[in-house]
C-alpha cells in the first residue's frame, strides 16, 4: 500500500445576494455567466475533514466568520469537468444516471439539511455550447450516452451535419460520442453570523475513471509522477499482477479526483485538514501525492495538516486485483 497526496478538495463559493459572492475556498458572482470564483476575506476556513473511497466522498467543512456582520453569501460546489473528448478512452460513468443530480450530492448545514441548486455548462475549448446544445435537445453532460444515441436517431441529416461541423460529435460515420466538456456546480446561499462556526457537511458518488494497468505502465515515469507511486507501491502493483491466473491479465486502476486548490480564496489557510483514504479492500493499492501518510486500519490511511495552503487538486489512484472490462465506452 503506497499513499502520498497531493492533496484533495471541496470548493465553496460565496457571496452576498446581488453582490459579489464570496466562497469556501472561492467565492463567486452568480451573473450571466454563471458562478465566478472570487477571493472572500471574511471567512475562515477552520478545520476540514475529508473522506475519500471509490464508492464515497464525505466532507464536513467548519466555517467562522472574521467580520462583526451577519454575512449572506452563496457557496459552490463545482464537480471535477466531464470532457467528452477524452471519453473514448476511459470507462467514466454517471453514478446515478437517471437523475440530474447525477452523483447524489447531499449538503446539510449544522445538521439540517439543504437543497443545492444545480448549475451545468458545456464547452467546446472555451466557447459555451450550452444553449445549442439545449436548442436541440442534447444533454450537457456528455456522459449521457443512451440521450446522445436517442438524439442522434431522432434528429434529421442536415441538422446533425451542422452539429458536427460545430464541433460537437466526430466527423465520423455512426459515431456519436460528444465532444463538449461539461462544468457542474452545485450551490446554495448560506447564512454566517457573527462569533459562531458554521458545520457543513456534504457527499456524494465520484464519477472516477477507470483504466487496465499492468506493471510496465504503472513503471513508465509519467505515470508514476501522475501519482506519486514510488518504488514500494510499484512493488506492490507487481506483487498483485504476479499472482493474476496469467502473466497476460490486466489490473484494475480507479482514479478519484478531487479539487481542493479553491479553499485558498477563503480568508486564511485551512486550520486543521484531515484526509482519509479508504481502498475497499486489503490488497487493494492507493497512491496519491503527499508524504506523511499513517495507516490508520486494514483498509484506511490518513494524512493531517496544520495551517494548510492547498497546492494542487487531488487525484487518488486504486489498483485492485482481478480482471476487468477494457477502458472503451
């Protein structure tokens, strides 16, 4: 079992009702354009606990205001982007697929629950495609492969022509994959007072990537920079392919992406962060970019900071024994 971490991460957003929103780690301006992260001097981020696993992520956050004012801001939540042009070489899929809150996500604040907004975008490079995409009624979420099919066999030639010319799906006989990239934010306006911290919860199903790994891919040096496997986690990857039935077999490899670098906008340096990383299973491996890691159960380990200024988002590998299906939607 290797795990270092580079660091893992929620972003809140906040900021006053018709006025610059401030924000966890970011604070945001709902205009036109959707939510803006902006810094927020006013709120402190006081400590962070954050659990991660292939199946889970929960997070309770405490928040403490610095001003003498009560202080209504709105906070954001901003999922890791869907990019569809990557997706032919990844197995992505929506954890609940039928749902436009398509991976669970759940707030309660001191307990009591809240009901996020949902707020998706889509882009192909840096030109918004959301209201083309809705004109036709295409999903924003590219990962909603049964609507794109469904689109595909009840639009006429010309206008799946013109689609495809805009970038939107390959230039390619049959195909039907989305090109766009799709941003989701959940968020909700929040209430601080004065002198008195803020508990608020949250979680939700990753949408993670999966991928076949064998030990001469885990070996090549990008890889093990991606996620910091050093030389026992690559032990251990070919300690668990030597006892596959075959010398032939892949790995199972899940990544779990979480962004973390926002809570810098926030008016000081997370005050006590606490990660915890749980693999499933014992001969499970994970390896992620931060050293100090304990391991803390036969499944879990934990790293802990003080006074911490995140510097890049989380990315947690899992390899897992036994085959798997080939990375190809």
């Amino acid at each position: 079992m290797v795990a270092r971490s580079r660091f893992a991460a929620l972003v809140l957003v906040a900021g006053l009702l018709c006025a610059p929103a401030r924000a966890n780690d970011s604070a945001a301006e709902l205009d036109a354009g959707g939510l803006i992260l902006v810094p927020e001097p006013g709120i402190a981020l006081a400590s962070e606990d954050l659990s991660i696993s292939r199946a889970r992520i929960d997070v309770t956050y405490v928040f403490r205001s610095q001003v003498d004012t009560s202080r209504t801001v709105r906070i954001a939540f901003p999922l890791p982007p869907i990019d569809g042009r990557v997706l032919s070489f990844s197995a992505l899929t929506l954890p609940q697929p039928e749902r436009a809150n398509f991976v669970g996500f759940t707030v309660t604040v001191d307990g009591r629950p809240v009901e996020p907004e949902l707020e998706e975008r889509a882009f192909v490079g840096e030109r918004e495609v959301t209201d083309l995409l809705r004109r036709h009624g295409l999903p924003l979420n590219p990962l909603r492969v049964s609507q794109l099919e469904a689109a595909r066999k009840r639009l006429d030639t010309a206008t799946w022509a013109k689609l495809v010319k805009a970038g939107l799906f390959p230039d390619a006989e049959g195909m039907t994959e989305g090109l766009w990239r799709s941003e989701a934010k959940f968020h909700w306006l929040q209430t601080f007072p004065p002198g008195k911290d803020v508990r608020i919860a949250h979680s939700y199903a990753p949408v993670s990537g999966f991928h076949v790994l064998d030990p001469k891919e885990a070996s090549r040096d990008g890889y093990r920079a991606t996620y910091c496997l050093d030389d026992p986690g690559l032990a251990a990857i070919r300690r668990l392919h030597a006892r596959a039935p075959n010398a032939s077999a892949y790995l199972r490899a899940f990544v779990v992406p979480y962004i973390v670098t926002t809570a810098r906008n926030w008016a000081s340096p997370i005050g006590r962060f606490t990660l915890t990383v749980d693999k499933g299973i014992p001969e499970a491996i994970v390896s992620f970019c931060r050293t100090g890691i304990r391991k803390i159960g036969p499944t879990t380990v934990r790293w802990e900071a003080r006074d911490y200024v995140p510097d890049q988002d989380l990315r947690i590998l899992f390899v897992l024994p036994g085959p798997g299906p080939i990375g190809i939607r």
